[in-house]
C-alpha cells in the first residue's frame, strides 16, 4: 500500500531533474549530450541564458583546463564531454570537484545535487603522453524541461595557429 501511495505522488508531482546527474548512458545514446527527458527538446541557442568557457583549447602532457558555466539565471545541471578536435574522440579526464559525478568511460562530467546553481567551474585533464586541442561540448538544464544541448565552450584563441591561417 506504502509503495503504491509512494508511485502516486511522484507521478503527480512529477520528478524534476536527475538530481545526481546525468547517467552513463548520455554518452553513448541516440541524442547524444542530451538528456531523456521526454517530449522536452532543446532550446534555441539564440536563448541561451549561460555562458560556458574554457581556460583553453590547446594542451600539453597532464595540462589542466579549468571550464566554468555561469549565467544570470540559476541552473539545475549539466554535462560536459572532452573531445578531441582532430579526431572527435573522447579524451582526458576529469578532476573531482565539489557536487560533480564523473563518467570517465567517456570523458564526462555531470552535476551531483539538484540544487540550483550561478556558476559551476570543472577541472580537465589532458593524457599524460600527448599534446593537442580539445573542445568541450554538453548540456546545461534550466530545469527538467528547459535546456540547451550541444553546446560547445568558448576558449581563447591561439595565436600562433591564428597567425598560420593568414
């Protein structure tokens, strides 16, 4: 009876996001970086409330790359993927940090608590054997229904491969 009575309140209340984050599964699934929630899609990029920025886009061996999400509206969650930008691979870890969970299988990071938040900053790490750029893409949640995907972290241009394209 308990657990029945349980199921009916959370149905009409409804479940508001992935409280500890995104699951594994958002590595690898049909919309990939883009949370199962529903009918709910994406928003227009035009509409994006947050900012996300790398300190970085080049690396060397055991490089550390910090990336922080913030925006003038509070946010539920997110999840970030490093990526190479020669090959699109998966790559690097992540750094534990306060209220994350991370899926290193594909080089992931995710919120661990529901709690609303203005900024969140991540720390990356490059391979130990190898140098490079990489390129940071993912998802942030206004809330369970609202959110952005395939977002791609703005960072600071080089400008030595500047200079090589003129």
């Amino acid at each position: 009876m308990f657990a029945k009575l349980t199921l009916i309140l959370l149905i009409c209340m409804g479940v508001d996001s992935f409280p500890d984050g995104a699951p594994v599964d958002a590595c690898v699934k049909d919309r990939a970086n883009q949370p199962n929630h529903g009918q709910h899609r994406t928003q227009p990029l035009s509409t994006l409330p947050y900012r996300i920025v790398a300190s970085s886009a080049n690396y060397g061996p055991n490089t550390r790359i910090t990336v922080t999400i913030e925006g003038a509206e509070p946010f539920k969650g997110f999840f970030i993927q490093a990526r190479s930008v020669e090959n699109n691979q998966w790559l690097g870890s992540w750094e534990e940090t306060p209220n994350t969970s991370i899926h290193p299988e594909c080089s992931a990071v995710t919120h661990a608590d529901p709690r609303e938040k203005i900024k969140a900053t991540i720390v990356w790490k490059a391979p130990h054997n190898s140098h490079g750029r990489v390129y940071f893409t993912g998802t942030v949640l206004k809330n369970y229904g609202t959110f952005w995907a395939n977002l791609i972290a703005e960072a600071p241009q080089d400008p030595v491969a500047l200079q090589n394209l003129f």
